[in-house]
C-alpha cells in the first residue's frame, strides 16, 4: 500500500537565506536543544535521557544557521519543534523555540508554514498546543483557544522532573 500516513516519511529539507529547517534526526544538537528545554518554563529540569527518548519518537523539526556562503562549517541550531502524532489524524506541537541571537527573523513563523507543508501531517482531524504568551504566532496558523473548554482534560505532572523518577 503506498503510504502517506503513519510515519514521517524520508527526512526534508527548507532552505531560505542564511538558514534551513530539517527533519533529519542525524542533524539535531541534542546537547543545545536539551539546554534550552532543561531551562524552559515548560520543561524545566527534563533529564537529557529522557529527552533524547521523546525525541526518538516525534517528528523533529530543527532549524539552523548555515555556515557562510560557500564556506565550512556545521549547521548551527538556531530553533527547534517537533510534532507528537499518528501522521493520520492527530497532531500535538510541542517545544517551539528559537534561540535569541536567532529571533525577530521570521524563523518561528517559517517552522509553522514548514510544519503545513510537509506533506505526512495533513488531513488530521485536530492539532493541538499550549503556550503562555505566544498565542499571536499561532494564530496566524489557523490555532484558536479551546472553544469548549469543558470538554478537555489533562493529567498534568509538572514536578514530573524534579521527582527524580528515574527514565525508563
Ligand atoms: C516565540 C518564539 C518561538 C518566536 O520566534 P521568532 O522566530 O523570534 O518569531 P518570528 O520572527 O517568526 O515572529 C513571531 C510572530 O509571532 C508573533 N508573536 C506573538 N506572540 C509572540 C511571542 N510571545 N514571542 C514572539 N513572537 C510572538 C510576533 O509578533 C510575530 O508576528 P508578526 O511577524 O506578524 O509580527 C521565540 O520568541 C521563542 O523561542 N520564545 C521563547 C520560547 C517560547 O515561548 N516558545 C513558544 C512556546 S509555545
């Protein structure tokens, strides 16, 4: 059966000036992407294991300053998301951030259209993300606030981290 859903697909790649967004797992900077999570107001304190086991199974979207025209150099990590999905019909956006010298360039709002591009996340049903204070840059992607708020739930672990359970 040719298969559009059910799994990410090859790896794919954008490119615009000075930058590029990739789905390729080989490419991410565990170590950068964890510094920044482990200090977020979401994530605080999550365990570089245990991430680099959510990572093993989402569709990582990393984005990346480019070594200067023509020039050496590795791909540096600029920004990252990643979606947690059935690639059939449901999507949950997770861990967006762009690092600060990286900011105001339009790089969050080109992830998102990335995101709608690719052509294994189409066709879901409901996408779903939380944030504190960046409702504006969604919105602009189509996301609204719950319109029937009593009908989600959650179980919410904040401490989750901070327990010291240890990972699986
Ligand atoms: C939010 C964040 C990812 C934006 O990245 P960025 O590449 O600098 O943003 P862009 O240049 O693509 O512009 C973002 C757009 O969303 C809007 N926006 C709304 N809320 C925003 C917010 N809290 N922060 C930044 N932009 C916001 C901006 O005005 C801009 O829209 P405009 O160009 O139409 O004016 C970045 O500021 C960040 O990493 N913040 C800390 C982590 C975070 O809050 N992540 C989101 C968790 S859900």
């Amino acid at each position: 059966m040719p298969s559009r859903g059910g799994d990410p697909g090859a790896p794919r790649e954008w490119r615009r000036e000075g930058y590029a967004i990739s789905t390729d797992p080989e490419r991410l900077d565990l170590d950068a992407i964890h510094g920044y999570l482990a200090a977020s107001y979401w994530a605080t304190g999550i365990p570089r294991a245990v991430l680099a086991r959510a990572l093993d199974h989402s569709l990582n979207f990393g984005i990346y300053q480019l070594p200067a025209a023509g020039g050496p150099g590795a791909w540096v990590q600029a920004g990252f998301g990643r979606v947690i999905t059935d690639y059939t019909t449901f999507g949950y956006l997770a861990d967006v951030f762009v690092l600060e010298p990286h900011r105001g360039r339009g790089l969050s709002k080109w992830l998102m259209a990335c995101i709608d591009e690719h052509p294994h996340l189409k066709g879901f049903r409901r996408w779903v993300l939380l944030t504190r204070d960046a409702h504006g840059l969604y919105r602009q992607f189509g996301y609204t606030a719950v319109a029937k708020p009593d009908r989600y739930m959650e179980r919410h672990a904040p401490d989750v981290y901070r327990r010291g359970d240890p990972p699986r």
